[in-house]
C-alpha cells in the first residue's frame, strides 16, 4: 500500500476529532483543568514518545552490532540473565522462575 501513512494519519485525526467532541459533548465528570491546557499537554507527550520511538529505531542499527561482541562474550562464561536473577551455574532462562530462583 503506497498510501499508508496517509491512510494512519487520517483514521488518527478522523478518531481523535471524534473522539474529542464527545467528551466535549458528553463529559463523563466536571472538567478540572481546561481542555486546551489537557489536549495541549497530550499531544505534547505524543510528540516527545514518537520522536523517541523513531530515535530508537534510527539508532538500533549502530548499538546492536557493537553490542553483539559483549553479549558473546558474556554468553561464553555462563547464561547472561541469570548473573541477573542471581542464579549460579550455566542455567538457562527457562531453569529461572518468575521470583529469580531455581
């Protein structure tokens, strides 16, 4: 689909108008704040969360394979996550139950 951002975007603002003028219409309980000063504060951290989603994507090609040789190296001497849970030995994550003992 060559449209998709297009299409997201749309259904988004098409969601988010409705959505918004329900809860203008029909609020739920009385209005603490003013609804400028919510929506503002919303959309704020909407925009620093997709901001740091896409950084994050931008920046896992260049962190996974500098990461890859410390992992081998931390694989070699035993299971990495158990040194975590505090678990001695080779064990795997799965020998690991949900309270970090054997």
């Amino acid at each position: 689909m060559e449209n998709e951002t297009i299409l997201r975007l749309g259904v988004f603002l098409g969601l988010f108008t409705l959505f918004g003028m329900l809860e203008f219409l029909f609020p739920r309980r009385a209005r603490v704040q003013s609804q400028l000063k919510r929506w503002s504060t919303h959309w704020i951290l909407l925009v620093i969360y997709s901001v740091l989603i896409r950084g994050m994507g931008l920046l896992t090609p260049v962190i996974v394979p500098r990461a890859r040789p410390r992992m081998r190296r931390a694989m070699a001497g035993g299971c990495l996550t158990c040194s975590a849970f505090g678990v001695a030995g080779n064990s795997t994550l799965s020998d690991v139950s949900a309270y970090g003992s054997k």
